[in-house]
C-alpha cells in the first residue's frame, strides 16, 4: 500500500514522500481502516519537523487525523463492522490509504456528516471545546485568543458564542477581520494597528477580561497578557511565532494572573467518559444546528503532498486542507 513516509526530520515539504509499505492484518481490539480524508494539522508538520512533545522513530510514517471505513476486523472487536465510516484521531500514520487502529479509538459517524467534516471532526473541535470547558467560564464573561483565524481561534469562537461566552479574536494582519466576518465570526481586532490595543478595550467595553488563549508565543504572550483583568489567566496552546514567550514579571505578581499550558492529547485522556460523552454531544448539536462550521480550503492527494503542505501555511487560508489517498 502507498503511504506518506519521512526519513529524516526537516521541512515537510522537502521530507516527505509517497512510498510503498508492507500492508499489515489487525491485531486483537484492532481494525484497519480504508482511508477516505485527513486533515493536515499544525502538529503533525511539528512533528515532522522534531518539535512537538511526540518524536517518533525513523523513518516515519505521518498524519494523526481521518474518516476512513472499517476495512478489515481483529479478534475481540465487538461493536463495530466491516463497511462501517468512522473518525480517528490520535492514531499516528493515517496518510496512507490504510491504517491499522485502535477499536476502541473509533468514533462511528452518522450519514448526515459529509467526508470533509468527518474528516476534522475529533482533533481540532474537541481539542476545541475541552480547552473552553476546562476555563470554567460563565455566561457573559470575556475571552481573548490571537491567532483568532486559524483553525482552532475559528472553533474556539463558534463554540464558546454558543455557550453564551463573549470572544475577543486577534488577527495579526487587517484582511483576517474580513476573512472571518465571511464565517459569521466578529469581534475581531487586527495588531497590525498602531491602536489595536485600544480597540480591544472598545470591543469589549471595558469588561475584564477573565482568559486569554495564546497560540502565537514570543512577544504575542506579552500582549496577551497585558489584556487580562486581574486574576484572569493566560492560557498557552501553541507557539506559531516563538517557542519563548517573552512575559513581564509585574502583571503576573502585582495583578495575581495565572499561566498554564493546554495540551489537548494529554487533557482528552485524563476526561471521564461521562465527560466525553457530554463534549462529543455538544459538538454534534453544534454541527447539526449550523453552529458550527468545518470549512475545507482544498483537498491534494498524496502524490502532492508538497504542495499540500505549502498551501497549509498560505496567509488567508479560510478552511483546512486535506488529504485524498
């Protein structure tokens, strides 16, 4: 079978590559999976690149996200059946056209969810909605994020609106406000203002600002931060610009503000799966109302890889790009 294969760490467009690889049976609890999409993520080019908190062994294979059908069943799976659409997420290797995955991982998609939102269902959007339930916030209160049209800034909007939250979105350049007004996102302050900073204040009317969702790092941290009531807490969940967040020691002591990290794999497996449950429910009442929405920017198959890549990372990208094997 043909997969996307690397053989050392780089750039993703220069590393990677389509090869032929051995085509494996399922084991025990296992099922292998014909896949149809899959997203292209922030992390999974991290990881290939041999920065982000998963380094795996080469050569290596890549992708962690898909909706593919059930292909093939191992010993002792139970609830599922060959033919069978389902989502992944978590299961590293998945561009390919095959993959061997957890059964229980699984996730079975109903027949009104087209491919391309099957496809970005479970890493993004919950990664999503368990970073805004983990903030406690109340009806009413403010959030800030930067990065506010990528694909999460996008989620984080959508779901804590529906929740009644107030969302502050910083974009780094002025054409992301309208970008973002077109998805029915508002709210939206651009940095590259000399006064974007007082433009925020007006957005939200002065309002304490009770969490900031960073994932830009280096000085986009300091901003962030400036822009927090007092107690409010700093939020990192990635690191666009700069590994190093460059923070100010006197807010953070004089005005008792909080920082922590969200990893999103780590958070997932420490919910109950009452939790889970109640989270993937939202998700799908927020998709099935037209709340939420999954744009899709284009679709490349594996032989271009490169270029699908590359697209990734083009400014003013409005939807997720994927892969078709």
């Amino acid at each position: 079978m043909r997969a996307i294969v690397q053989q050392k760490f780089g750039n993703p467009a220069d590393v990677l590559a389509v090869e032929e690889v051995p085509q494996i049976e399922p084991g025990s609890g296992e099922v292998r999976l014909r896949i149809v999409l899959s997203p292209i993520h922030n992390h999974d080019l991290w990881t290939v690149r041999g920065e982000y908190g998963f380094v795996p062994e080469l050569p290596a294979r890549a992708g962690t996200e898909a909706v593919g059908i059930i292909d093939a069943i191992g010993a002792d799976v139970h609830s599922l059946e060959v033919g069978q659409r389902v989502a992944v997420a978590g299961t590293f290797g998945v561009w390919a056209e095959f993959v061997i995955a957890r059964a229980s991982g699984l996730i079975p998609v109903p027949d009104g969810v087209p491919d391309e939102m099957a496809a970005q269902l479970v890493a993004m959007p919950f990664s999503a909605i368990s970073l805004i339930d983990s903030l406690n916030l109340n009806e009413g209160d403010w959030l800030v994020q930067n990065a506010a049209n990528g694909a999460v800034g996008r989620l984080v909007a959508q779901l804590a609106s529906a929740r009644g939250i107030n969302v502050l979105g910083l974009v780094r350049r002025e054409a992301g406000i309208a970008e973002l007004a077109a998805q029915g996102i508002n709210r939206i302050v651009a940095t590259d203002n000399d006064d974007w900073a007082d433009q925020a204040r007006e957005v939200t009317g002065g309002a304490p600002i009770i969490a900031a969702v960073d994932s830009v790092g280096g000085s986009a941290s300091g901003k962030m931060l400036a822009l927090l009531g007092d107690g409010g807490t700093l939020v990192v969940f990635g690191a666009m610009e700069s590994s190093l967040m460059k923070l100010p020691s006197g807010p953070i002591i004089f005005r008792d503000l909080t920082v922590r990290g969200f990893w999103g794999s780590t958070v997932i497996t420490k919910l109950s799966a009452e939790k889970r449950q109640a989270l993937f429910g939202e998700l799908n009442e927020r998709i099935a109302s037209g709340v939420l929405t999954l744009p899709v920017e284009a679709i490349y198959s594996l032989d271009d890889i490169a270029k699908a890549v590359t697209a990734n990372g083009d400014a003013g990208r409005a939807g997720k790009v994927l892969l078709r094997p």
